[in-house]
C-alpha cells in the first residue's frame, strides 16, 4: 500500500471512530467506546502466527463515568489533530502531541503517558499503526554491528547501502523509527545468527573482542526495553535472510520480559505482534541455572522481583517447562546476576567460554 | 429531694448549729469540696451574680475575673462587673450572710436561686485564710464607691464590717469589685476556671468576658451580641406536675376563701373554667372551700389537674439564647477548632415539669480539629451557666447516653453511651426553676419530661447534622456526574459534530440518563447585610417532575418581599415550602430570596427537604422529615405520585422541546405585588403584634379544609395546645377573618408557580447548550493549527 493511501485509509477509520460517537449521541444513547484490554489476561497464543496476540475482551469507555467522558473526548480531540496533521502533511513525535494536547482545554493530557496510550489504543481500534497516523516515537533505534548490508532510503530519498561492519564506526548502525519497506531493505547478509543484547556494556565489551567476526554474528543492542522499530528490524532481518534470532540479556525477571517481547510480543503491543515478534528467537541467558553453573557473583531479589517472577508465573506467554523451572529455580535461590558478572572469570570469559558454550548447546556455534 | 425541701431545712438549721459548723458539714453540696473545685466555684459564683444583675438591670455584661497567686496554696481571686452595684446597706447582708439573696421565692429564670452562692465563697475564703474579703460597689446614684473589708461572724451568720470607705472609683458608674483570698490549686481541666469561663462565653454572648490567670495569661472573650436576653417575668407556679405537699402548703398560706379562687389565682394558666372543670373531675363542688381541703382531697384535685388540659406556661418567664446566638455563641468559643459544621441550633418549645415551665436548647458542632477518636464533649448548661462537675448523674449527660447515634454519624458502642467522633454537642435548660441534684447546682436531676425534650431536641440537631452530612458525601459522589453533563458532554458533542460535519445533537435524553436525578443546589451570598439565598434545581430525569420543595432558615428574618417565587406557606419560624409546578425535563429553575438582619457568619446553608417525589432521586436535599413541621402543618406526602403520573403520562410530551404553553406564561407573568396579599404569608402586621409568637398553627389547619377530615383535626389540636402562647386569646378574635382569607388563596393554586421569568430563558437543557454556543471556533483548534505550523 502506498503512503498516501495508508494515512488516508487511517484517517478514514478513525472518522469511523468519532462517527459512532456522534451516533450514539444523536440516538440519545450514552456514548462509549470499546477498546480491546491490553493485559496479559487477554492475550491469545496465534499459532498460525506463533504469536501472542490480543483476545477478545474488550473494556467499555463510557461516557457514564468521568474517566470515561474524560478519554472520549481526548479521543475526540486526538482525532482531529491527527486528521489536520495528515492534511498538513507533516508528523509529529508522541512528545509533541503531548505537548500540543496542553491546548485541548479539558481533553489535555495529565501526563505522556496517558496520550502514549491513546495513540496505542486508536492503533488497535483502528488496526493501523501509528506510524500510519504519521505518530512517532521520540527514542531512537538501538545500534547493529555485523556484515550486513543495508539499503536505506536517506531524507532525500536517495537510497544508501550501509554496510554495517565497514560502513560504521564503533557504535555502529543506527536503526531508524521507520525500518518498513519503503524505508528499510536488506542486502547482503553474511552471518550466521542474531545476537540482541540487552546492556550496552555488554554489546561493547562483545564489539571489542571482535565476536561479530569471530563468530559470523549481528550483534544488536536492545537498550533495555527493545523500541518497535529494533524489535520490528530484528524480526524482518530473521525472516527475511533467514538467521537466527537469539537474546542475552540480565538474570532478572524483567529481563525475561525483555526477551519475551522479543520472541512472543509484548501485551501493551500485542495487537501488532505479528509485525514485530520474532517467534523463533531463543534465550541465552543469564539464566538461573547460569548464576549456579557458572557460580556468578550474584544480588539478592528485592520484594518487587519476587512479585515480577510469580506474576510470570501466571503469564501466558512463560508457560513453558523451561521458563517454568528456570523462574521456580530463581525464586527458590533469591538470587540474580547481571550479564557482566561473567567478568569475574576475566573479560574474554564471555566470548572465549560462555556464549561458545550456551550457543553451542543451542546448535548455533560449532 | 428538692433543693427547696433542703433549703426550708437549711433554713431551719442555721438557728440550732453554727453556720461555720454547717458550712465545714456541707462544703461539698455548695461545690467547696477540694482546692480545685474552690477557686472555680468562687468564680462561678460572683461571675453568675454579676450576670444575673447585669441582665436585671438591662445593663451589657463586662466581666472581669482575676486570679493571683498568693504565698503557698493561697489564692486571691477578683471579679468585678458593670452592673448596677449594690447599696451600701445591702453589702454585709449579701457577700457576710447565708440564705440571703432576692430571687428565693421568685419563680424566675436566673442563675441565683438559693442567696447562698457568693456567701459560700467569702465564708470559704475566711475559713481557710482567716482572711477578710473586700468589696467596692457602686451604684449609678451613690456620689462616690464604697470599699468594705468584711468577715462572716460564723455564730450569728452575720457579717462583720472591719473597714469601710467611700473612694473615687476611676471612671466606673456602676458596678461590684469581689476581692476574695482562699486556699485553692489551680489547673485547666475540662473542670476549670478557664473552661466554666469560656462555657459561660458560649452561652451568654452579649457578654464581654476578661480572665487573668494566675500565670499572667490573658483570655478575652468578646461580646458577639448587643442584644441582652429578654427580661424574664416572674410566674406562678403552673399546676401541672405539682407535688402534693408544696400543693397543701400553699392551700395554707393563701388568703383566698375558696378552692376556685385559689386555683386562679394562685396558678398560672388556670382561668374560672379551667377551675371548674379541674374541681368538676375531681368530683368536688365548685363552692368548695380551701379551709376544707384534706389530704385526700388534695389529692382528688391533683389527679384532677393531671386530667385537664391547662395551656402551657407563659413563655415570657423563660429567656432562651435562641438559635442565632447560640450559633454566635459557639462560633465565638470554638472557631479555633475550625469546625466544619455548625448544626442550626434547636430551641424547643416550652414545657413544663413538676409546675415549673422549662425550655431544651441544643446545639451541636462537627468536624474540623475536633479530635475524632475522643468522645464527644458534652457542653452542658442551665440558665446560661455551664456545669462542670457530676457528668454522669446528669440528666442532660443521660439523654446523650440514651440515644442511638450511630445513625447520626457517630460512633458508639452497642448505640448507648457517650458517642466517639469529631463533634460537640451543647444542651442548655433554660428554667424557672431548674431541678438540681444538689446546692452545688452541678448537674440536672434525672426528670422524664426533661429528658424526653433534651433527647428531642437532640435528635432534631442531630439530624440537621446528618442532613448536612448526607448531602455533603451524596453530591460528592453527583459531582462527577454533573461535570460529566455540565461539562464533558458538550464538549463532546461538539467535537464529534465537528469531525463527522453533522449538527450538534440534542443531549438532553442522554443527560438524563447519566444523571437521572432531580439536582438541588443551594448557594449563599452576603451582600449589604443580606444573605442572599439561590435554590437551583435542576431536573435530570427524563420525564418533568413535580415536587414541593422545604427549606428552613433562622426564625425571623426572612424578607417576604425578596421571593423570586412566591412561596405555598412560610412561618416566622423559618420554614418555607413552595409546591412547584411541573419542572420539564432538562429544565432548571432558580429560586432566590434573601434574609437580612444576620451577621454573615449567622448562616451557612438552608436545610432542604422534599415531598412528592422519591427522595432518593434528589440530590442536595433530603425526605422531609414526618415531624418536620411542628408547628402545625403535617408533611403532605404526595398529592400525586409524579413519579407514576410523569412515566405514563408525559414522557412523550416532555421529550418535545418546544412547548406551546412558554408563550402563554410569558404573557402571563406572576405579579408578585398582586399574588402577595393572597399568598399564605404572615401578614406583616401580625409580626409586629407579635413578634416572637407562633399564632398561625390553628389557620393553617383551615387553610386546607378539602384535606382535613375531623380525626385528623383533633391529632393536630395536642400538640397546638401544649405549644400555644398566651397570646393566643388575643388572636382569637382574628381567627374568623383568616379563612375568608384562605379562600381567595384557592384560585391561585392553579396557577403555575413556576416563575418562568427566571426559569425559562434555557428551554432544553440549558447549561448545556449555552456552552455549546460559545465553544464554536474556539481557541484550542487555533492553537492546533499553530503548533502544526511550528513543526514544519
Ligand atoms: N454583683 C452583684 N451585683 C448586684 N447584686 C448582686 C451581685 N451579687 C449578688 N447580688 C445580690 O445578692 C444576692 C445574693 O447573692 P447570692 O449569690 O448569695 O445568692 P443568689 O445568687 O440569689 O442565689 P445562689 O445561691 O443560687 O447563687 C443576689 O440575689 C443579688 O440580689
Ligand atoms: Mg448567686
């Protein structure tokens, strides 16, 4: 689909939106709106996706309850800010819209958070993407070293190849917001799998032992919590080039969330997880088992890592016998370990023993 | 026992035993009892005198209490007033003699009953001390002040004058100065100099009052009220209640020859008939004799008495602080607290114990600072004197315990006993003679007519409390809606029309359906010595409503010709009831009237009840009350049930926004000069005659005579009876006019009372599509248009 027509067709569902609105009002109904809930209870396993995507449950906004009258109208006003701005041809960060949303008299935000969300709940109440409605995030892509090859289209609409091992210096390729197809296209791709790496650290110290070359591997920095654009690379370049995907982040529970929206989605983004999932990505460590094995000098879990853990428990996408006993193990030893205590047994140890090892289990290194 | 029969005794005593000897005997029944307790009550007992002359001689108490700390546990302890003063003569007898006093066999509202209080205090001073006690008075006539050092000559209970003089007493014209020095021990307890002080402060604020304590601590008091009490008159006894033995004293001392002249003179509120109807039921002639009345006789009369209804006592004789001073009073004392709520003070009708005429004030203060895990302080009073001591054998303290008050919003264990929670609650018994259980006049006796008022009064405030309350937490929880209707709505039929390029939708069913109530909200403004009250109510049901609507203000000061809206009925007492039309849905109407003559702080908020309609679906007012209007008036409870009639009837027609009849009342209007002299009023006039009477209880009844069917009649006759003032037969005449009167009233009723003036301008609902009309190309798409630019 070409641009023009997306952002048309976004604009036009989104009418759609503020038409049922208005429908209700002029039948004398109380007006609500039903967005599908974004919580890890209705999250359904796709297995022709092998995804986890939103269910069926959907919360009723009503206009009945100040909450509700409250997010109708910023629905309301966001629409319309959306729909000018599309007209405008231009686009603006969700920051900005933020900011903006502090002329919208009674329908301003109380803080970014909330206007985030709303752009997140039009995406799925519209199924477009936000990009689609010409909204972007203000964070930027995390960095790839490796020998990959990649075609973006610069601000002149010139395309460039980017080799991401010669082309780049020590912090490497900088993944743009928007890495779909009218952006973004692959190249050549000599590797053999997909690093992403949770700590900066980590990926530096993995950068300086020359492990992309030594070992044939993409190494991606995910700074913590993946932005969609790198989520949405790494799953376009596994699929694409055919690579595998693996994660290696901390030993703690929110690392495994990491991972988790990595490999099955995220539940805030899980009505867009067929397009940034990567269902074959696998997981390295740290694991518990890792914090014995390797005896890693290790920290005490705090009251909210326990409650993070036992939440997992419960969480559809954990249900694994392998998540199962690695999360029962960890509460059981209270105990959890960052990736760079590897460090303990020397500053090659992660490269020279660790990843060799994990990775060889996996079938990955030879 | 009564403290009459003790003080014939005591009276008796002082001839045969040394009144020193009697006093060391019965220092605690005349509150002389411990160190602390003394200092209190020397204070109490000049402060109370000087009250006492002050508002005899019609004079504005400035009061002046000092206490200083001597050598040991020695007190010196000062009061000194503007009152009339005392002559010359008079000094020794009243501050060096027991049992001497001028109120003794007045039947009276003072505070000195028994003419031993002042003496109790200098002879208690001597006794410790050995000291003399010096007073200076002065009268308006005297020349100069005198000064005398007096001591009590304990054998012959008289007092002995060590020194006197006459000085130049800088600019004071009238006045006593009380020098006293007694052992004592001071503290600030909740029994305390300080606390009697700032009780008496509460109920007597046309008082000024200045207390230094012994550590230089200066407490001032303000007067609050310009308005001294109302003189009371001096009664007989009034037959109801009577005991035999006073009964067959007072056959022997009368000069009269026959038992009906005796009951009629002698009594209050006997009249020939009510004579002859008491010696009819007793079965005696009416020719009968005094001089042949035994025992038993005495007897058949007052059972008799008890048979016949006599009219309650004269309220003359009786000065309640009413309502709007004690508000004053309490705000005056307790403002440091920050209350939240002031609950409009009860003054109850008199009543009458034992013969003697007696009246229940209660007030009660909520919230604020006041400590919420304690126990309510219980402020206790009689005739405008706090009392201190014996909490517990208190019928006031009784009446509090007996009362469930978890239904009020306090806490209480089992519902009995003092109740927990952030509240104060003050009970004043204003009497001719108020039943002490002892000398010490600490606390009431436990009499079941006094108790039953004091609970009635309690509940009466206590509700008003409750109401305030329930409001409060009720529209609390409305607010939201309201601002989702008010506010919201619009705002988002605007922006929706806007998107979809469609006209703005008519909100009104969906407001209704949010809010589905009937709105009352009461706003109160002070502006050139008025308050002016607006009473909006907004119908946010889907069908139109009709309802009466009560509102209740401070007695007296309503201005009858401020009325937006005339009213159905309104009493000098403050009620107010308008039986309104029918209000269409999503339509508001605005009631406003003011009252003047109050201070601004005098009035917070009318207390709103309603009728006709389910009291759950209005918010801001309450289900008026089944006792709400005591005087006279019951609560109509639904001509109609509006709630049936509008849901079969008028849903259709409502939902029509344009209504044929708007022009019909716009020609129309209501002339308020023309509707005034047929409306249900108190005639102006009859205010002034009276000003301080309720004579309308009796019209009132006839004013509805399609609904009065004789048994109902003869309910009301009871309660009239008891309350009815004296002044009632001079109203009689009066009475055969008034339903000529009524009948013009009739025509009227049809007519819709609805002042359409105010209430229409917005036809459907109206905040709504006001706002609707002004937010067209408003600011905040301007600003989205800017900002857009900034981002290119
Ligand atoms: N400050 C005063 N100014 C004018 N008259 C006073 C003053 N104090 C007392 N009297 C007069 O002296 C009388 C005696 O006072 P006292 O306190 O002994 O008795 P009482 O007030 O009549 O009764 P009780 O014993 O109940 O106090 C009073 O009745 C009053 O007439
Ligand atoms: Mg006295």
């Amino acid at each position: 689909m070409k641009n023009e027509q997306r952002h048309k067709e976004a604009v036009k569902s989104l009418l759609k939106v503020a038409d049922e609105i208005y429908t209700h009002l002029d039948k004398g109904h109380i007006p609500t709106m039903g967005v599908p809930s974004r919580t890890k209870t209705n999250i359904t396993f796709n297995q022709r996706q092998m995804v986890w995507k939103l269910g069926k449950s959907k919360t009723l906004r009503s206009a009945k309850k100040l909450d509700g009258a409250y997010m109708l109208l910023r629905t309301l006003y966001m629409i319309e800010f959306i729909e000018a701005m599309i007209k405008a041809n231009k686009s603006s960060t969700l920051r900005e819209m933020y900011y903006i949303s502090e002329g919208w008299d009674k329908a301003k935000f109380g803080a970014q958070d909330e206007s985030n969300k709303l752009a997140e709940d039009l995406e799925v109440v519209t199924a477009h993407m936000r990009e689609d409605f010409k909204l972007r995030p203000e964070e930027d892509g995390a960095r790839v070293i490796g020998n990959i090859t990649v075609n973006e289209k610069n601000r002149k609409g010139v395309e460039k190849k980017i080799n991401c091992r010669d082309d780049v210096g020590d912090s490497g390729y900088s993944i743009p917001y928007n890495v779909e197809l009218d952006k973004v296209k692959f190249g050549d791709c000599d590797v053999d799998f997909i690093i992403a790496i949770e700590t900066g650290g980590m990926f530096d110290r993995l950068v300086e032992n020359g492990f992309d070359e030594d070992s044939r591997a993409a190494l991606v920095h995910l700074k913590g919590q993946p932005a969609r654009s790198t989520r949405r690379f790494i799953k376009r370049l596994s699929e694409e080039k055919d690579v595998p995907v693996v994660v290696f982040t901390d030993g703690d529970p929110w690392s495994y969330r990491i991972f988790a929206s990595v490999a099955f989605g995220a539940i805030k983004t899980a009505h867009i997880s067929e397009y940034l999932a990567t269902p074959t990505a696998q997981y390295v460590g740290i694991t518990p088992s890792d914090i014995i094995n390797y005896d890693l000098p290790s920290d005490k879990l705090t009251d909210k890592d326990v409650q993070a853990l036992k939440s997992e428990l419960t969480d559809p996408r954990f249900k694994d016998p392998f998540w199962t006993n690695e999360i029962k193990l960890q509460l059981d030893l209270k105990k959890k370990a960052e990736q760079q205590a590897l460090a303990k047994y020397g500053l090659d140890y992660v490269t020279d023993k660790y990843l060799p090892e994990k990775l060889g289990e996996m079938g990955l290194l030879k | 026992m009564t403290s009459l029969g003790i003080a014939e005794e005591l009276a008796k005593k002082h001839k045969e035993i040394s009144v020193a000897e009697f006093f060391e005997r019965n220092k605690h029944i005349l509150g002389f009892d411990s160190p602390t307790k003394a200092l209190l009550t020397a204070v109490k007992e000049g402060v109370d005198n000087a009250l006492d002359a002050c508002e005899e001689a019609g004079i504005l108490p400035d009061i002046h209490v000092e206490i200083r700390k001597g050598k040991r546990n020695e007190f010196k302890v000062v009061i000194e007033d503007n009152g009339p003063g005392i002559i010359k003569k008079q000094v020794p007898h009243v501050f060096g003699r027991l049992l001497y006093g001028s109120r003794f066999h007045a039947i009276r509202q003072s505070r000195g009953q028994q003419g031993i209080g002042i003496s109790a205090a200098v002879m208690y001073g001597q006794l410790t001390t050995g000291r003399a006690s010096t007073i200076k008075s002065k009268t308006a006539r005297m020349d100069t002040a005198v000064t005398m050092q007096l001591m009590i000559d304990t054998k012959k209970n008289r007092s002995e004058v060590l020194k006197e003089d006459f000085f130049v007493w800088d600019g004071k014209e009238h006045g006593v100065r009380i020098e006293m020095f007694m052992e004592g021990r001071y503290v600030r307890s909740k029994q305390s100099p300080l606390e009697y002080l700032r009780g008496t402060a509460i109920v007597n604020p046309h008082a000024s009052i200045t207390f230094i304590e012994p550590d230089g601590l200066k407490h001032v008091f303000e007067r609050v009220s310009e308005k001294l009490p109302d003189p009371t008159e001096e009664i007989k006894p009034h037959p109801t209640g009577i005991e035999l033995g006073i009964f067959m004293r007072m056959l022997k001392s009368t000069d009269k020859l026959k038992v009906r002249t005796f009951l009629q003179t002698e009594f209050e509120s006997v009249s020939y008939r009510v004579a002859d109807e008491i010696l009819a039921k007793a079965k005696l002639d009416r020719t009968i004799r005094v001089k042949d009345i035994d025992l038993d006789r005495g007897r058949a009369i007052l059972d008799a008495i008890s048979k016949v209804r006599i009219q309650a006592p004269s309220k003359e004789c009786l000065s309640p602080i009413g309502d709007i001073l004690i508000r004053k009073g309490l705000r005056n004392v307790l403002d440091g607290a920050k209350p939240d709520f002031y609950s409009p003070p009860i003054t109850r009708e008199p009543r009458v114990y034992k013969g003697n005429p007696f009246q229940v004030e209660v007030g009660i203060v909520y919230g604020g600072q006041l400590p919420r895990e304690h126990q309510v302080q219980v402020l206790r009073f009689a005739n405008r004197v706090p009392l201190l001591y014996q909490q517990g054998g208190c019928a006031i303290t009784q009446a509090v315990e007996g009362m469930d008050w978890r239904r009020y919003g306090l806490d209480q264990k089992g519902g009995r006993g003092i109740p927990h929670g952030p509240a104060v609650i003050m009970v004043h018994i204003a009497s001719t003679k108020v039943p002490f259980t002892s000398e010490s006049k600490e606390a009431v006796a436990n009499i079941a007519e006094i108790i039953e008022e004091v609970q009635k009064g309690l509940r009466a405030c206590a509700r008003r409390l409750q109401t305030h309350l329930n409001k409060k937490v009720r529209k609390k929880k409305a607010r939201e809606k309201f601002d989702i209707v008010q506010q919201i709505l619009p705002m988002i039929a605007e922006k929706s029309s806007e998107l979809v390029g469609k006209p703005v939708p008519a909100l009104g069913p969906v407001i209704t359906q949010i809010m589905n109530v009937i709105w009352i909200d009461d706003t109160v403004e002070y502006q050139k010595k008025r308050h002016k009250i607006t009473l909006t109510l907004y119908n946010y049901t889907p069908t139109g409503k009709k309802l009466s609507l009560y509102a209740e203000v401070p007695a007296n000061c309503i201005d009858d010709k401020s009325f937006s809206l005339a009213p159905t009925r309104m009493r000098s007492s403050g009620k107010i009831r308008w039986d309104l039309g029918r209000i269409k849905t999503t339509e508001k109407l605005d009631i406003t009237f003011d009252l003047k003559g109050l201070d601004k702080r005098d009035f917070d908020e009318c207390e709103l009840y309603v009728s006709g309609i389910t009291a759950a679906n209005v918010i801001g007012a309450e289900a008026l009350p089944g006792d709400w209007d005591i005087d006279g008036e019951e609560p109509e409870l639904a001509e109609i049930d509006p709630e049936v009639a509008s849901a079969v009837a008028s849903t259709e027609l409502d939902d029509i926004p344009v209504e044929p009849e708007e022009k019909d009342e716009d020609t129309h209007p209501i002339e308020k000069e023309k509707a005034r002299p047929d409306m249900d009023v108190i005639p102006m006039e009859e205010k002034r005659v009276k000003p301080d009477k309720n004579t309308l209880p009796k019209e009132e009844k006839k004013a509805k005579p399609d609904k009065d069917t004789a048994p109902k009649g003869e309910k009301k006759a009871k309660p009239e009876r008891d309350t009815l003032p004296m002044g009632d037969k001079k109203a009689r005449p009066e009475r055969d006019t008034i339903p000529k009167e009524e009948k013009k009233v009739r025509p009227d009723k049809d007519t819709p009372r609805i002042d359409k003036r105010k209430a229409s301008p917005d036809k459907s609902p109206p905040p709504p599509k006001k706002q609707i009309k002004s937010t067209r190309d408003k600011p905040p798409k301007k600003h989205v248009q800017s900002k857009l630019e900034g981002l290119m």
